[in-house]
C-alpha cells in the first residue's frame, strides 16, 4: 500500500505508522505586497504555518482552514488542492519525535477577526516571503513559502540567517525563566 496519498484523498496516516498533517498557508496582496502569515509555535515558539491532525468530520481543505480560524482568527478562501507538502519532526507528549509529512494548503485571507480559540497562545506576524521563508525552521517549508511567492532565495540574501534550534530556543527560554525568578529573588 502506497503511503502517498493522491491531491484531495482523506487518508488515515496513522494506520501505515506515517503521520500526516494538514496546514493553511495564510496570505494577502500581491506583487511587492504580497504577506504570509506565520504563527508560534506553543511550545517552542518557532515561526510556523498554522497546522493540525485532519477532522473526521472535514474535507483536508476545510480542516486546514479551521486551523487558520483556531490559531490566528483567519477566515478567507482555501485552495481545494495542496501546494505542496513538507516534513518535520513532531515533539509528542510522551518525549518521543515522529516524522510527520504536512499538506499545505494555500489560504487567501479575507478577514482576520479580533478574537478566537488560540488568542494568547500564540504570537502571528505579517512577512513579507522572504521574511517568512527565512524565520521558518524547516528547510523544505522554507522553500515552500519561496515558491509559493515565486521568490529565489539565493538572489533576495546571500548568507541567510540560520533558524534557531530547538536546544537554542530551550536555552532561551531557561534564561528568561532565571532572569525573573533572580528578579523575584532580588526583589
């Protein structure tokens, strides 16, 4: 059995001990104004894409846009076909890291509300293409957003700035967590 699925396929990653995941590519304008919205991650505040596990109840396309409403209050148009797709390594909540694949589905942007679910958890920025393919941590969803935009890389910046990783991104946090409590402690 092919772990591959065909473009608008519901599939159960699961099943085939392949996990498979669903993102929106949130994006406005046009031409130089062209933006691509990029979202924290929770846990390792990490530029990404909204993402999530399909829903049983919705289409791959209607869940990806359900996660842009979830994590950044978007609404708009989502593409009936993926883009693309990428791979990352997921954090579970056991400790372990699994390989999951990502289908990308492109979002035009319609409206951005002023409150929903994930309000809080999460901090969402406007990018120019280059901006976003940059900050992103995995190089194939960089390459993604370049494409995407029809943007080259290696014209727009010469040596790009590295992503943090996630023992740097740990180590940021832990002095953030010591200089308040030393703050605490002074006080």
């Amino acid at each position: 059995m092919n772990d591959v699925s065909q473009a608008g396929e519901k599939t159960e990653g699961r099943k085939s001990g392949k996990r498979r995941q669903i993102a929106a590519l949130p994006w406005r304008g046009e031409g130089e104004a062209l933006r691509i919205l990029l979202v924290s991650s929770r846990e390792t505040r990490r530029w990404v894409i909204p993402k999530g596990w399909p829903m049983k109840d919705r289409s791959d396309p209607e869940a990806a846009a359900q996660e842009a409403y979830e994590e950044a209050g978007l609404k708009g148009v989502i593409a009936a076909k993926p883009f693309g797709e990428y791979p990352y390594l997921k954090r579970l909540k056991n400790g372990q890291a699994r390989l999951v694949r990502v289908d990308v589905f492109p979002l035009e942007v319609t409206a951005q509300l002023e409150t929903w679910p994930e309000q809080g958890q999460r901090t969402l920025e406007w990018m120019t293409p280059v901006e976003a393919a940059l900050a992103v941590q995995e190089p194939e969803l960089r390459d993604l957003i370049a494409c995407f935009a029809g943007v080259d890389l290696a014209s727009e910046h010469d040596t790009p700035t590295k992503a943090p990783t996630p023992v740097r991104v740990a180590f940021q946090r832990l002095r953030r967590r010591v200089t308040a409590l030393w703050g605490r402690y002074r006080s």
